[in-house]
C-alpha cells in the first residue's frame, strides 16, 4: 500500500486515510467507530486500520464529541481542596471516570458550603454530569434546572433534584463512637459539632442526641479547623459550676485535634481525665499523640461508587441509592471515664 502525504502536510484526517485505503469516509467511520462488523469486510476494516497506523491518524475526539452531543467529561463539586477527604473521594471518582475514557473537572464551592456558581460560561455545553459531594441543600442551585445529570454524595437522599444518591452510614458511625465510649463508662459528653450547615453533620447530632438520651450531653458548634475548634473547646471544658465532661464527641477529625490542644492547655491528660473521638480517619488522626479513636470513611470508593452512579445515569440505567459501611477505628485517645 502506497502511502501518500497526508492532504495539506497537516495532521492527517479521515479523509486522508479514506483516499490511502481506497474507501469511502463513511466506511472509514465504520472502521475506526468499531460499528464495521456486518457491513464492511474484515479484509477492508483491516486496510483502514493499516492506513491510520501508517499515516499516525488520530481522530478528532473534540468534533466527535461535539457530533455526539458528549464531552466524556463530568464535574465534581466539593466544599473545600484543603481537606483530605475530598481528595481521596476525587482520586476514586477519577479512577472510575478514566475507566470509561471521561475526565473529571474538579471545582470547589467558593463559599465552602454556600451555593456554588456555575464554575463555566455554559455547564450544559461543557458537561455531560455533576457529581456533588457533602454540598449543603442550596449549593448547587446553578445546576438546577439544567439537564444536566446530578449524583449526591453524603447528602439527604430524600431532597429533590438528583438523579441518584450516594450515601456513607454516618449514623451508624456515631452509634459505634457512643456505644464505644458509654461501654467504657462514660456518661458526661461535650459534642463538639461542625458549625457548617449539612445533612451529615445534622444526621450525626440527631443519632448521636439519640443514643445518649440518658446521659448529659452538651454541644457547641465550630468551624472546621484546628484553630475554632481549640477556642471554642476551652471555656466548654472549664466552664465553672458545672461538672467537666469526661468525653468529648467531635464531628470530624480537624476538630478532634483541637480539643486536645484545648485539654493540654488546660493540664488535662488524654485519655486519663478526657477522652476524644473524631471522625473520618485522616492521616491527621495518626499525626497526633495520643493517636485519634475515630469513624474511618472509605473516602475513595465513597468516590468511586459516585462516579459509577453517574455514569450509570448517563448510561440509561435506572439509580440505585448506595449507602457505605464505615468503621469505628479505637486508638488511644479514649479510654475509661475517670472516677468522679
């Protein structure tokens, strides 16, 4: 076979290999589109794919795409790129989008856990879905609306508006942490809760004000850092007149670790006179001494069962609401309550 050089000295097209393999573009198409069976010959498919190997023809993806109304490429919202979490959940969501030859764009909500803009002149034109992850109910009123597929994860899946949900059991994380410190003999509590408006958070405090009906429970809200969560644990742990708790409940593991900076500050030995749990199993939770008692989150399949809902989705397949199991990870930073 003769090969000639492709037409314009550019990179060649399909109709330079049309013309090398004595065929048509439509027959090209065929070819290379893997729909050739039944209506080409095995001897043509195999000339058409020796001249595109011949001539280094790679087909235009980006005028595929746009002929077939997809880009390949899905967007996944996230409240914040400083915690850990939401990278691993990006890491598993992209393993799986690159399974199916898409791209993930990552974008995080400007405002934390406020509405999201559309990070995009068109989303519609530049998306074929949004995967959200751990959004307050309002967040994502800039993808309302549109046609664009929406998968939640970590978020109510009663509320409107998603084509699928995807969830981790937290409550049964928070049961496993009460049970965990009520069995070592604890019953004076300071929940020490996210101050960010989310379904998580909310299922978190109504299992957790559940389980400890019996005991004395007091909660105070911070933001999610280190810094917050410290000023905000110190007058509740020495707060006069009133008994100090012997543990301490956290929402998440950034403000396990204030707490304990606040108990130090005030001369208190964890776990010997406080005990302190987190939440999520950062690297965060082993960085610190004692080690952090926390609810490890699988954060990367938590990802990827995401992104496979929403391929799912855009697939036709009917949504199937997924909930993962998580798994209470006992260290050092709890242990027997003190004696009174």
């Amino acid at each position: 076979m003769q090969t000639p050089e492709p037409l314009g000295g550019t990179r060649p097209t399909s109709r330079d290999v049309a013309r090398t393999a004595g065929v048509s573009q439509a027959t090209v198409s065929l070819v290379l589109g893997d729909k050739w069976r039944g209506r080409v010959s095995e001897r043509t498919a195999e000339s058409v794919r020796e001249a595109a190997r011949s001539l280094g023809y790679r087909p235009n993806l980006a005028a595929r795409n746009l002929r077939l109304g997809r880009t390949r490429t899905a967007l996944l919202v996230v409240p914040a790129l400083t915690n850990e979490f939401f990278a691993h959940v990006y890491t598993g969501a992209a393993a799986a989008a690159a399974a199916h030859g898409f791209g993930v764009v990552l974008y995080p909500s400007p405002e934390g856990l406020g509405p999201a803009r559309d990070p995009f002149a068109s989303a519609q034109a530049a998306l074929d879905g949004v995967l959200a992850s751990s959004m307050a109910t309002d967040a994502l009123e800039a993808f309302r609306g549109t046609d664009l597929p929406l998968v939640m994860l970590d978020s109510d899946p009663a509320a409107p508006g998603a084509a699928a949900h995807v969830n981790l059991d937290v409550a049964e994380g928070m049961r496993r942490v009460t049970g965990h410190l009520l069995g070592l003999g604890h019953r004076r509590f300071l929940h020490l809760a996210s101050a960010a408006p989310s379904w998580t958070f909310d299922v978190r405090a109504a299992t957790l004000a559940h389980a400890l009906s019996g005991a004395e429970v007091r909660t105070v809200r911070s933001p999610l850092n280190i810094a917050d969560a410290w000023e905000a644990a110190g007058p509740a742990l020495a707060a006069p007149g009133r008994p100090r708790p012997t543990a301490v409940i956290c929402d998440d593991d950034i403000l396990a670790v204030g707490v304990c900076k606040a108990a130090r500050r005030l001369g208190l030995r964890v776990p010997e006179d406080l005990s302190v749990t987190g939440f999520d199993d950062m690297a965060l939770a082993t960085a610190v001494e004692p080690e952090l008692t926390t609810v490890r989150l699988p954060a990367e399949e938590f990802g990827r069962r995401g992104m496979e809902a929403l391929l799912a989705v855009l697939a036709g397949e009917p949504p199937r609401p997924v909930s993962l199991p998580v798994e209470l990870v006992p260290r050092g930073s709890s242990g027997p309550a003190p004696a009174s």
